[in-house]
C-alpha cells in the first residue's frame, strides 16, 4: 500500500550528548535504507534533511530535546519505527 500523506513521530532525545556526529549518522543510515522516501526532522522552528548528518547536527538537539521526524513515501511507516527503536536504544550510549 502506497501512502503518499506524510506520517510524523515526535521522538525524544534521551542519550546524554544529544545528537552529536555518531547519532546523526545512524540517523542518517535509517534514512538512506529508505531511498525513495524523504525524511525531514524538525526542532522548534527549524526543519532540516534527514538524510544529512551536518542538517541533523546543526539543530543542537540535546538530551530531552523532541523532535519531529516527517517522512513521505515509501517505507515511510517502516523508517519511523526503526527510528523509534533507534531513539530508545539511546543510540546504543550510556
């Protein structure tokens, strides 16, 4: 089944450092499994690619920080929940 609205989740940060170089990267990683969907990632008033980890860094988002990942296209529902999984994992961080 092809959805072509765009489904969100708000996902919090929970790993101590926030979203620095190695979680932007496995963020990115979820995303690009996805080729045909486009992932943007918002904070606060901000909205940058999610496929792109220096977009991802430069929303400074810390520990509690909510984000909203949008994704539309195919595997949209799939990409969400491994980035759910990814988030509660803390980013596999203490």
């Amino acid at each position: 089944m092809e959805n072509s609205a765009p489904l969100s989740r708000i996902l919090t940060v929970q790993n101590k450092m926030g979203i620095h170089a190695r979680p932007a990267a496995m963020i990115v990683r979820i995303a690009n499994k996805f080729a045909e969907a486009d992932l943007q990632v918002e904070k606060d008033d901000e909205s940058v690619n999610g496929k792109s980890i220096m977009g991802l860094m430069m929303l400074a988002a810390g520990n509690g920080a909510k984000l909203k990942f949008v994704v539309t296209g195919p595997g949209a529902e799939q990409m969400l929940t491994d980035m759910e999984a990814l988030f509660a994992r803390k980013f596999d961080e203490a």
